[in-house]
C-alpha cells in the first residue's frame, strides 16, 4: 500500500501519464502544474506563494480587538517583568490559554532584537511563519498519499483559504496550532499507510513532538483533533496493530515530558487557579453555552466553511461525484477519519467562532486534490458547475464592492490602490467561475488563487489601514502623544478600555470609572502630567465628579471614531488638570 500510495498522482488508482490526467487523457495537465509539480519546485512555489500572500498588512494593520492585543500585551508583559511562567494581562492573571504561543512572541522580540517595545508587526510573526510552515506541512502530508504535482495543490488550496489568510495576520494561538496538528498528521498518515506496526522512530519523533507543541499552544484541541483521526482509522479498517508504528508507550511519555514542566511550574504559581479557570471556565465553559455572545447551533460550522474555506468549497463540490467513487481508497478514508469525528465535536460546542473549524481544512483538500488529478469536473452536472462557479465568483465580487463602497459608509474615500486591486481580484474569480462552467477546474485553480492573492493584498495592504475612523487605539493613543507639553504621561481611561489601546498606550495604562478618574486628575503633581481620555458616556459622571473635588480638567483633545467591538460610536476626550504645563 505504501509503494501505491507515494508514487501515485491520484487516489491510488496508478500514476497518471506525463503531462495527462487520468480521468481524461485528452486533457492536458496545465503549464503551471507540470512546471512547478515536482518534489524540488513545489515546496519553492509554496513558500514564495505563502511570502505573497500572507505577509501583505502585517506592518500596516492595526491591532485587531479583542483577543490579538491581549495575547500580544500578555507576551509584552512577559518581556517587561521576565516572569515566562505566569500569564497576565495587565493585573489579571490570563489563565485561558497554555504557554506555547506566548513563548515563540517572546523568542521573535528577542530575535528581532526590540524586546517589549516590539511593535506589532514581531508579535504577528509567530503566526505568519506558522501559517507558512502549515502550507508547506500541508504538502508533505499529502505526499504520504499521492505524487508532488497533487501535493502542490494541496499546499495551494491550504495557502489560499481565507481563513488562514486572516489567523496569519492576527497575533494568537491559531495559526501556529494548525502547523502542528498538520505535521501531526502527516506522520500519523504514514504510519497508518504502513500498516506493519514497525517501529518508526522518526516519524513517531515528529508525531509526539508536534502534539506535545500543539497541547503547549491550546491545550486539548491538537490531541481532539489527532486523537479522533487515530481512533476513526482504528474502527473504519477494524485494525489497532498499525499504531504501534508511533511507539506510543515512550511517545507517550516523551510527549509528557516536553508538556510537563510548564503545567508544574504554572500550578504551582498559582495554586492551581489556572487549571480552574483554563479547565473549569474557559474550555467547558465553551462547551456548554455560548462564551462572549459566540453561541450559535449545530451545523452552522459547515455553514460557514462555505465562507472561511474559499475557494475550496466551489472546487469540492464540482468534485464531489468523483470524490464519492473513490471513497474506499486509502486517501479518502484518511481524510474522512480527519474531519467527521472533529466536525461532530466542534458543531457540538456550544461556543463557535469560525477558525475553529480550521484544522479541518487539509483534510477536505486531500480528497479535493486526488479527484482533480483523476480529471474530476469533467463529467460534472451542469447545476453542479453552475452552483459552484457561483460559490466561486460572487464572494470575491460582493469583496471588491465593499472595497469600493465600505469606506463611503464611514464617511472617506476609498483606498484606490485597493479599490483597483478588488476589481482585478473580483474578474479573475468571475473568469475562474467560467472556467468551472466549462468543466476546467484545473484552468480555473490558478485564477481563483490569482483572485486570492490580489483580495488579500487589496484587503490588509491597502482597503482596511485606510478605514481610519475604525481604529480608534491608534488615534488614540498618537493624540496622547500630541498633547503639548505632556512627555510620557501617565494615562487613566474610562468608558473605552479596548486591549488594543492597553497594547499602544503601555502596560501602566489604568482603567477607571469616572469618579476614579477624576481623583486621579486631582491627585496628581501639577507639575507633571496625566490625562484622562473620556469616552462622551462617561462624560457628565467625570464632571460631576471633578466638580465635587474642585477640579476643573482641561481638555486637550478629542478622538471620535466607530468601536467595531458593538458597533458604537465614541467620542473620547481627553483631559487634564488645570495648571501651567496644561495651557
């Protein structure tokens, strides 16, 4: 099985001629796909697609509330105490997530040589490179199954998927934890193919490591997800001898060992509160009702692959005939053990955020790429062409209308360059959705990730940085350095206390209700300075408050903006007390 398996450009049914498909030989493999489908250049062309594609808007994109700016200022707070051990947001402890992502945060800011005032951009890093590692994981898992030239487009439907796109650029856990349930994976994938249960040692090396990297990164979700995988097989193939291939005695406890030292050292920090709240609150919390308004009822994860998964799902679906006729192959068995035991388990939390379908995505792409290689499209019903070059074309164009209309809602102009980048993004996804029409899935891949390439681009390059009245961190915290005659001042806020403005402003930076912060005003040495930036609902309180205290704060600016964290309008002023510096 194993010999069928690697050397075969399909699902398992033999290579395909050079240059052909199997499904229809009369079709010619594409130009791209014979140039770059081989085991030296597909990796290339990997790592210089996920460089393109993920690294636009990592300098320019501000930080995305709420969860990016806290893990990022947790992992700030690591570098300014030197505490590595204990997780903390501000006074609170942040007992929600393991150390994992923390750790690599911390090792790029060192790296890079700015330490904690890194700006954003090196805490981003961890999850740029682990998005790219995914895609080049991606293919080396796929390889287990199937010749370079199918592994190629497993990298590239994984690079191009949206969701992806959007955890690269986000300072936390996620994409880093896809890197290594793929890698994971794809030893266990070829332990399984194996069947012998021969002792592996390299491969059960990878499979224990990653997961013991995965559980040090988010806890339970890498065994759930693996785990799963590992008993599906067992009862798909009615076969346990095969995992003794993964010495999981000793991976065992070499996965404890790696995993070990951090959960003794954080209990004993914190006599075991963090276990309560990781454990008690936050994981069966999610279970069992929706945390932070993110309830929604079972199915809506395959709902909303539809969107998160694009351009795979248009491409799936014209496959679907062909991926069913070959669904006692290897491959596909595989595939199903991967998704449907973790897709029941994630459609039952009662918590659902779309990334959380995420590891997921290699294992609806495996199948995808072994009936593209097999031809699959060709004979597809003219419904199914229609409907998937309709899931292909239309989020890319309802996208570039956004870009050009969305900022108009905020009242700006758009981002030309964006504007221009969408509509080009918008015509290659249409003339992919035609090329699908045409029963060419094979022409239409390199458009649809063309319409990838230039959306993402368009998106966090140009489009989003330009929407400036959604980032009111930013303005924020660049009129507090306006302030005349105001250096390094200490700051109290009331009415807005987003992590991102905690991330910007400095870790010193304290939140108040408003009499509080009109005491902090009134307390303070007149020769020095302090602000306190005052959102318009908490306004009348602070005055009142001030006027109690025989304070009259001086206003020394004003940030206005929209809180996408709800939708509301703010309006923050910010003040000080009377005095020379404050004239």
């Amino acid at each position: 099985m194993t010999e069928t398996a690697e050397t075969s450009g399909n699902a398992g049914n033999g290579p395909a001629p050079d240059g052909a498909t199997n499904g229809n030989p009369s079709e010619r493999r594409p130009f791209w796909l014979r140039l770059f489908g081989h085991d030296a250049s597909a990796p290339v062309f990997l790592l210089l697609l996920s460089l393109v594609i993920f690294f636009p808007g990592q300098w320019t994109v501000p930080p995305l509330d709420r969860d990016e700016p806290r893990f990022a200022q947790a992992t700030k707070q690591m570098l300014e105490t030197g505490d590595y051990v204990d997780i903390r947001f501000q006074d609170q402890a942040r007992h929600k997530k393991p150390v994992g992502i923390y750790w690599l945060q911390v090792a790029a800011a060192k790296v890079v040589g700015s330490g904690a005032e890194s700006p954003l951009w090196v805490y981003r890093l961890p999850s740029a490179i682990g998005a790219t590692l995914a895609v080049l994981a991606s293919f080396w898992m796929a390889r287990a199954f199937m010749g370079p030239a199918g592994a190629l487009m497993v990298g590239i439907f994984v690079a191009s998927a949206i969701i992806l796109n959007v955890e690269a650029r986000l300072a936390k856990t996620d994409a880093m934890l896809f890197f290594t349930i793929v890698l994971a994976q794809g030893a266990l994938a070829r332990i399984w193919l194996a069947e012998d249960g021969r002792r592996r040692w390299g491969l059960g090396f990878v499979f224990w490591t990653a997961l013991a990297a995965g559980i040090l990164i988010k806890g339970p979700v890498a065994p759930m997800v693996v785990g799963t995988t590992v008993v599906a097989l067992m009862v798909l193939r009615r076969r346990l001898a095969w995992f003794n291939g993964a010495s999981p005695v000793l991976g065992l406890l070499w996965m404890l060992a790696l995993v070990s030292p951090w959960f003794v050292a954080i209990g004993l920090a914190t006599d075991g509160a963090f276990f309560n709240e990781a454990i008690g609150r936050d994981l069966l919390g999610k279970v069992a009702e929706g945390q932070e308004s993110h309830g929604a009822p079972p199915l809506t994860h395959l709902a909303a692959m539809l969107g998160v998964f694009w351009p795979l799902p248009a491409f799936f679906l014209i496959c679907l005939p062909t991926i069913w006729q070959q669904r006692k192959s290897p491959l596909v068995t595989f595939a199903a053990a991967w998704f449907f035991p973790s897709w029941i388990v994630f459609e039952l939390v009662a918590t659902k955020l779309p990334h959380y379908t995420m590891p997921l995505l290699p294992a609806l792409v495996l199948p995808l790429a072994a009936a593209l290689m097999d031809g699959a499209g060709t004979a597809a019903a003219k419904w199914l062409r229609w409907t998937a070059a309709i899931l292909l074309a239309v989020p890319v164009v309802a996208i570039a209308v956004a870009a050009f209309a969305g900022p108009f809602v905020f009242g700006i102009w758009p981002s030309p360059p964006g504007v221009v980048l969408a509509a080009l993004a918008a015509a290659l996804a249409v003339m992919a959705g035609r090329q699908l029409l045409r029963a060419q899935p094979l022409k239409a891949l390199p458009r649809a990730v063309g319409a990838s390439v230039l959306m993402m681009i368009a998106i966090w390059g140009f489009a989003g940085p330009a929407l400036s009245p959604i980032w009111v961190s930013p303005r924020l915290a660049a009129a507090i350095d306006a302030v005349p005659n105001c250096p390094n001042p200490a700051v109290v806020t009331s009415g807005f206390h987003e992590p991102s403005f905690i991330f910007l402003q400095g870790t010193d930076t304290r939140i108040a209700n408003a009499p509080d912060a009109a005491a902090f005003l009134a307390d303070g040495d007149p020769s020095t300075c302090r602000i306190a930036a005052i959102e318009s609902r908490e306004k009348a309180a602070f005055l009142d408050a001030a006027q109690a205290i025989s304070l009259v704060p001086v206003i020394s600016g004003t940030v206005e903006g929209l809180n996408i964290n709800g939708g509301d309008d703010v309006d923050i002023g910010l003040y000080r007390a009377p005095g020379p510096a404050a004239q």
